[in-house]
C-alpha cells in the first residue's frame, strides 16, 4: 500500500473519530443535562417538602397563631438558612407571623389574585412590602387559611446558581402561571444546543434546562485529551489493519498467480443425478486449490480475490484444460456424460476471453458438446451489457456449449432476461430446497420456481438435496435433475471415476441378471 493511501486512511479515520466523539459527546450532555434538570427539581422539592412537613407537626388544635405555634415557627426559622419569614394568612389578612402576633394587615392585590384561586400550593417571586426584600413565596394550605414562607430569593439563586454550574447546565425555575422563580435568560437566550423542561410532581412549578453551545464545548475540550488518545490509537489500528488486509491481499494474489504457474487449481467433480432414476448425467466441476503448504483449499478462500483481480480467467482455462484430459477417460464409460463449469459473465462479456475458450474448445474436441457453462443469477446484468452477453454465449453455442444459470431464485434476473438469454439449464438455488419440505412458504415458491423453468422450456436441477425426503419432494415437483450431499460430495477425479466405474459395473450386472430372467441373450 502506497504512503500516500496510508495519510488518506489515517486522515480519514482521524475525521470519522473527531465526528463520532462530537456525537458522542452530545448524547453524553442531552443525558447529563436530562439528569441534572431532575435532579434540580428534586432538590427544591426537597426543600419545598421539609418546610411543609415541619408545617404540618404544629399544633392544628389550637390557633394557629397560639403563643406554642408561633415559637416552633421561630425554631423553624432559626434552624433554616434560606426561610426569612412564616406568616400565618386567614381572611386576607395576615394574622400573625414568627414576629408578629395578630397583624391583622391587610395583604396586597398580588397575593389575594393568587390566592382568590386556589385551593392549593402556590409558589411565586415577588418583593416583599413588608420586609422590602425580594422573595420567593411559598404558600401552604393550612387551617382555614394560609401558611407563607418566605424564602430569601438572592441566597436561593446563588444555590440554583452554584448546582447548576456544578452540573454544567442552565436552569430557569417557574411556576406553572408562568411566574420566573429563577430566571436564566441572560445566560440560555444564545446558541442553545439542547434544552429540556421537567414539571415537579408535586408543586406547581417547573424547571427549564439546557446547554449553550459554550458550555458543549467546555464539557468537549475536559474529556478531549481521553478522546483524541482513543482516536488516535483507533485510527493506527484501522490503518495498521487495512495495511496488513492489502499486504495478506498482495501476497495472496501473488500467491494464486504462483498456484497458477504451477498448476496448483484442481476440479472437484459432484455428480448430477437424475430425479427419478438416479442416473449420472454428468458433474459440476468445483474448484479446489492444492496447496503445497496448506493442503486443499476450498473456493470461498480465494474465489473472490481471483475474480477481483481477474486471475479466475487464467483459473478458468487451466481447469477445462484439464477437465479434457479427464473427460476423455470418462467417455470411456460415459460418453454421454457433460461437465458442467462456473464461469462469471464478465469472463463472457470478455470478447477476447470468448475467444480464448472457443479456442481451447476447439483444440480438444472432448469438449465439444460435452461442456455447460454456469453463472449466477446474482451477477447483476446491465442492460448494456445484456448485447454483449448475449453474443459471447452464442458465439459459444457454435462450439456446442450449453448455458446454466446457477442460483436460479435468488438474484434479479427478470422474466424478459431470462427469455432472452434462453439457457438450457436452471439451477435451483439450495435455499429453496432446503427448507421447502418443512416450510409450506418455501414449498410454494419452490414449485412456482419448477413451473416457471418448465415453462422457459429448461431442464431444471435442484442445488443442494441432502435428504431422501428432499430428493422424493424434489421428484415430485417434476424437477428432473438433482445435485447434492444427499446423492454424493464434490470428489477428486480420481475419486469420481472410480464411483462412475462402480455404478456402471453393478448396473450392468443387474441389466445382465435383468436380461437372464427375461431370456434376452447379452
Ligand atoms: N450445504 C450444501 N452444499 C452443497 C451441497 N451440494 C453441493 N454443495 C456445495 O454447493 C456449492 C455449489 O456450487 P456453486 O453454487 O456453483 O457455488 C460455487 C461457485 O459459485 C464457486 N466456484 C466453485 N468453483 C468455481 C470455479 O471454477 N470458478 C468460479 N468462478 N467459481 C467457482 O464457489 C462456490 C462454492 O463452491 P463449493 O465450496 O465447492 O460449494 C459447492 C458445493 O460443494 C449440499 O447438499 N449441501
């Protein structure tokens, strides 16, 4: 991999941590601020509950203005450091308070507006004209009138102030008719980033919170150093990784291309069997690389980088090259015997390639009559190059080739496509095989798919039969032909012909035996 492919890949993964971690950061802070704003409210409904609760132990039986209930609001006082004043309200007056005994002062518009209305707590900012301070009131039902806590706002935002600051969000407080507690626009009216609002479920009042864009990138810039360690050791890893993908990618091609020198891909043959009489139709040609290191390798390792880099060609040819030789030891017992063989439809879209393959064909008359060339259906067909496709297999139907589509059901391959590429042989993908005994779903599509190739006028092959049970069902749907674990496993040459040979041999000798009893001479 060049130096300049390493910088790219760094600069990029260096781009795609800074975006992650940003993201990162963000859904940390929404939750910080979600969790910060409850916990604001429940600290003030705290306060709010133990002011209420010290309220509620006074004496009700007496008068709530009793020289005993007037000193545990002065103890109540006393022992807070944000309530500056109880006073005790009935009748729109104030009746007595922690100081004062029976007042009787009128209260002001403000507070009899609020109160005329309600019939339970009630929380508002206001300046208090009796003390001439500002306050938040806190007003308590009780008796047949009201209890009045005033608590000192200044040292109540300074608590807000200091907690919200600590939790690195804004926070305004406001009771529900819309009356600010604790304001905070000066600080959130720019540049919000995310704000949240959360109602006490107990009090009538609500908090509103958030972050500015300031305070994102405060909470940024405090764990940026942990974050860009991580980026950084993430961005040598990826890069160290796609490094060593490309090196283990450059030494395999290599590799291939040293298996092909020395004719290292070998063809594993697994026969095609017919449906209803078991009779070996021919094989499909699968290829194995004999490796002088790591023994026989299956496809799936080497396929792909052979078809990327277009070493699959010379794989190609290598195969039918020695698939002739072997073919003619076959038509030894089985003349009529074809070999099927996987190509891709690049290699037929490949004029020159076409060629090649016409070429070889020609050189080895075995070939000719005898070969199947298969293709999946998951190769996407561009309509462009449909023409070019359609061509190549006919200039190779002139040499006796014949066409399979392999994986027949999975892929795009429309009806029209299908009409016009007219193959001889569709190949059911497994899929539809395996589950289309238990599974009625599968097992309609299943015969849809059989109708559908009958009707385009193809022979069609079951992929991957691995049970009696699939091989009757298979049968059954009119499928002629089948191909799988059920019937045997793809084999070496060798292995392969040796089977042919026994299978021929005792069918024989059952057709003599069959003949005897019938009289027939041999
Ligand atoms: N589970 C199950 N599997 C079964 C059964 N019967 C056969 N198979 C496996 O299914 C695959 C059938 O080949 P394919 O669909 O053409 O799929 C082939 C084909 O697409 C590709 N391939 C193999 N040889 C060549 C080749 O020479 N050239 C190219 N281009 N591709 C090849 O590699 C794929 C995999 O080949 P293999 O590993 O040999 O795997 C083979 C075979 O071993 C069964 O009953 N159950």
């Amino acid at each position: 991999m060049k130096h300049s492919h390493t910088a790219k890949i760094l600069l990029f993964t260096l781009i795609l941590g800074l975006i992650i971690d940003i993201a990162w950061v963000k859904q940390v802070a929404n939750k910080n601020t979600d969790n910060s704003i409850s916990y604001l409210v429940e600290s003030i409904e705290f306060t709010l509950e133990q002011v209420e609760a010290q309220l509620t132990q006074l004496d009700h039986h007496s008068l709530p203005c009793s020289t005993e209930n007037r000193q545990k609001l002065e103890d109540i006082i006393f022992n807070s450091s944000v309530i500056q004043e109880i006073t005790y309200i009935e009748n729109d007056r104030f009746i007595c308070s922690d100081r004062d005994h029976n007042n009787q002062q009128a209260i002001d518009n403000k507070h009899l507006k609020l109160t005329d209305n309600s019939s339970d707590y009630i929380i508002y900012r206001a300046t208090s004209e009796r003390r001439n301070v500002e306050g938040i009131f806190f007003m308590v039902p009780a008796n047949n009138g009201w209890y009045q806590v005033l608590f000192n706002a200044r040292y109540m935002d300074f608590w807000i102030d200091e907690l919200a600051d600590h939790h690195q969000v804004f926070a305004c407080f406001k009771s529900n008719n819309d009356n600010a507690l604790y304001n905070c626009e000066n600080k959130s009216s720019k540049h919000i980033v995310y704000s949240a609002s959360k109602q006490s479920a107990k009090y009538p009042f609500h908090a509103v919170g958030g972050y500015t864009n300031q305070i994102f990138f405060k909470i940024w810039f405090k764990q940026l150093p942990y974050a860009a360690l991580i980026i950084i050791s993430l961005s040598c890893i990826v890069t160290l990784t796609v490094h060593a993908y490309f090196n283990w990618r450059h030494s395999l091609l290599n590799d291939i291309q040293r298996g092909i020198e020395r004719k290292e891909f070998i063809a594993y043959y697994q026969p095609i069997v017919d449906a209803n009489t078991n009779h070996w139709h021919g094989a499909e040609l699968l290829v194995r690389w004999n490796h002088p290191k790591s023994g026989i390798i299956t496809p799936a390792e080497f396929i792909p980088a052979a078809e990327q880099s277009g070493q699959i060609n010379q794989i190609t040819l290598q195969l039918l090259e020695r698939a002739a030789y072997e073919k003619s030891t076959i038509n030894e017992l089985a003349p009529n015997s074809y070999i099927s063989v996987n190509v891709t439809a690049s290699m037929i879209t490949n004029t020159d390639y076409v060629e090649s393959l016409i070429g070889l064909i020609k050189q080895y008359p075995v070939l000719q009559n005898n070969v199947v060339l298969e293709f999946t259906e998951r190769e996407t067909f561009a309509t462009a190059e449909l023409g070019l496709l359609l061509s190549g297999m006919e200039r190779l139907r002139e040499v006796g080739v014949r066409w399979a589509l392999d994986d027949f059901g999975t892929g795009y391959a429309g009806l029209s496509t299908l009409q016009t590429l007219s193959f001889d042989i569709l190949k059911i993908d497994r899929t539809f095989v395996a589950s289309s005994v238990t599974d009625a779903i599968t097992h309609s599509i299943l015969g849809n798919i059989a109708e559908m190739g009958l009707e385009l006028n193809c022979t069609l092959v079951a992929e991957g039969v691995e049970t009696a049970e699939e091989a009757e069902h298979v049968a059954q749907l009119g499928i002629q032909r089948c191909q799988g674990f059920y019937y045997a496993q793809p084999m070496p040459y060798t292995d392969y012909f040796a089977a042919l040979k026994k299978r021929i041999k005792t069918s024989n000798t059952h057709l003599s035996e069959l003949n005897e009893n019938l009289g027939i001479p041999l």
